[in-house]
C-alpha cells in the first residue's frame, strides 16, 4: 500500500503521541490542518489495511508485578511446526520469530512470577530434549523505542529509555476501577469521535478521571507508550535483524549506548550469557533494505569493537500482538 503524505504524517504521530484528550482525533486534525471525520476515516482505513495493528496502551510488565525474558531456541526442523503452535499458545507469550541461526526461534514470554517462567521452560526443555532452550533475561535496558520514521516531517520526540543497572521498580498497588481499567486499556481503542466516553461507559467510570489516569500512568511508566503499533513490514521497513555482540563487561554499558543512538535500533539490552552463546549485548534492528543493514552493522563493529558479533536476520513472524495482564 503506498501512503499518502497525510497518513505517513498520521502514522509518524500516533505511534507515540496520540492525545490523551476528550476528542483526541479532533486534536490530530488541528494539528495536522485536516477536520476530525477525515482523521478518523484514515485512521479506519489504515487498520483496516493491517498497518495499523493495534492501538491503546502498551504496559511496563515489572510495574504490573511481572517477570520478562527472551527465550532462545535451536529446534529442529522436524519440530518447528510444533514447536511453534506450542509456544504461541503459551500465555504471556506476544512476539515469537524465526530467525537465520543454529538458534532459530526466538520468543518473548512475560508471567506473574519467575516461578511461572521457569516452569514453562523446564516443560519445553524436557519435550524438545535435547535442543538448548535458553532463558536470556534482561540485565540492563539502553533503549525501547518502537517508532518507525515514515517520513511525515512531524515534529520527533524522543522515547529512548534508559535504566540503571538493577532497577528497582515498585509493583504498583491496583484499585478493582485501575485493574477494570488496565484490562479495557489492553483492547483496541474505539476509534469515534469520543473514545474515552466509550470506555467509560463500559467500566462505569467517569471519562475524566480515565484521562488523568493514564497521564499519570504515563508519567510514572506504568504505561510505557500510548498509541498505535504499525506492522513495520508493510511500510518499508521490511529488513529486520537482531544484531549480537560479545563485549567485555567492562565495556558493555559503553556500547549499548553508543548502539542506542542508531535510528534503526528500536530495542537495546544488556542480557544474560549461556553455555554456547556467548553473546550479551542485543541490538533489535529495522532497516528498509539489506544495504541498509549491512552498513550499519559496519558502523557497530568498527564503534564497539566486540570480540565477536552475529546477525540473526528475521525470517519469519510467528506471532506478535500485545501481552495481557490481570487476566
């Protein structure tokens, strides 16, 4: 689908900066020099398409009181199809790739207790016995960004978020109205003229207090970003890698924010090592062609200088929506 110049502009805002107003498209529309109607209708047009996934509130797992990793798998090809229905089933389960490597399926998986993610990987170990199955939680964040550049030439802000080395985050205390709330706010956002009157409507809630709820949810980070998730490979940005370094610890905070400031970095992480993978630092890339993505990898390397660094290219999506808490 090729975009118009006002939907880029669209896409370029909303993805991290939709208005958290009584009549939020009206809002775009004043901003964007258009009229409420015809910010909805693109809006429609574009979830309709599939570019627009999904939008609403994307959550801060450790806020809600939950446990976060990436899990590494190497399956064998007799056992993909399998594995993969298995792992999609999985509750707390939203991304799940296939990836050029020994290791080949890569999935995330978020519980309410360690305990929860530990189970579920000795139970996948013990099935698929003897293929690794690697938990590789995080040990530091340099980045989470997920905004793609569609070219509108609106005004960026920037999202980067950065972490100390053991953050100690408070698990927040929930009220039955805040958890009514979070479980709507996880649901695709009605898309009319006043969309947080809808919810209201469905919690019994007033739409006021729901605007000043996820402002300052937002503020605090229990909501890490508000706004839509686009499907990145139907607007150009169809060549996707993870990119692994091995860096001496002493090094490793150095690096991460140096491969932060890449534009094409949505995601960079300080992780855990295992026994045959040795590498600690990720960098979740997003580029519009192969030359793209092998120049900027040069750039990395001759940066950061790692003892050794691979590129999973991905080749396959398996899964990918939003996790879902409280429920």
């Amino acid at each position: 689908m090729t975009l118009t110049h006002l939907q880029k502009q669209l896409l370029d805002i909303i993805q991290s900066r939709l208005p958290v107003e009584p009549r939020p498209f009206a809002e775009l529309a004043r901003q964007l020099e258009s009229d409420e109607a015809k910010i909805i209708s693109e809006i429609n047009h574009l979830r309709q398409s599939g570019i627009i996934r999904r939008i609403g509130a994307v959550f801060n797992a450790a806020h809600l009181g939950y446990v976060s990793t990436l899990v590494a798998a190497k399956i064998a090809d007799r056992d993909i199809q399998n594995f993969v229905a298995e792992v999609n089933a999985l509750p707390g389960v939203s991304h799940n790739y296939g990836r050029d490597h020994s290791f080949n399926v890569w999935f995330t998986l978020t519980r309410a207790s360690q305990k929860l993610i530990d189970d579920t990987i000795e139970h996948l170990q013990k099935k698929y016995n003897p293929e690794p199955i690697y938990p590789l939680p995080a040990k530091k964040m340099f980045k989470i960004n997920v905004q793609f550049d569609l070219g509108g030439n609106v005004e960026k802000q920037n999202d980067c978020i950065h972490t100390s080395q053991h953050p100690e985050i408070e698990t927040a205390s929930l009220t039955a109205g805040q958890i009514a709330l979070i479980k709507q706010l996880q649901e695709d956002l009605p898309i009319n003229s006043e969309p947080f009157e809808t919810i209201a409507g469905a919690i019994e809630m007033d739409s006021s207090d729901i605007l000043r709820q996820i402002k300052q949810w937002k503020e605090t980070g229990l909501i890490r970003r508000f706004g839509a998730s686009i499907k990145h490979q139907c607007v150009g940005f169809d060549t996707n890698a993870m990119v692994v370094f091995e860096i001496p610890t002493q090094q490793i905070d150095t690096a991460g924010h140096l491969l932060a400031q890449y534009r094409q970095v949505s995601h960079c992480y300080h992780r855990t090592t295992a026994a045959d993978w040795p590498y600690s630092l990720f960098a979740m890339t997003h580029c519009q062609s192969v030359q793209e993505l092998d120049g900027m990898v040069r750039q990395m390397v001759a940066q950061v200088n790692p003892l050794r660094y691979d590129v999973l290219v991905s080749t396959v999506e398996y899964k990918k929506t939003n996790v879902r808490f409280l429920e």
